[in-house]
C-alpha cells in the first residue's frame, strides 16, 4: 500500500480518513493534514486520487 500523497510506504502506522464516503490512508499524520487542506488538488471528480496532484 501507497500512500497517496507522498507515495512513500503505508506501515502499520498508516492514517485513515473518511471523506466524501470514501476511505483514504495516509503514511503520516502530516500527509493526512496535507490532503485534508485541499482535497479538490488530489483528488478527480470521481474520488480517485490522482497521480499528480493540481
Ligand atoms: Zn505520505
């Protein structure tokens, strides 16, 4: 597993966050913090996340 934002490994540590009805998880309370202040730059109309961000 991958995380999103940084693309770097998801461990054991790895953060859940719910939004919009979907579940997302990040490597790092800081990579969540950096998706939850802008979702719209990282994700596509359909909730994928994209492979570069806006
Ligand atoms: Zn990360």
């Amino acid at each position: 597993m991958t995380c999103p934002i940084c693309k770097g490994p998801i461990g054991t540590g790895g953060m859940k966050l719910r939004y919009e009805g979907r579940h997302y998880t990040f490597c790092s309370l800081r990579c969540k913090m950096t998706f939850q202040e802008n979702p719209d730059r990282w994700l596509d109309a359909g909730g994928e996340v994209l492979a570069e961000p806006r």
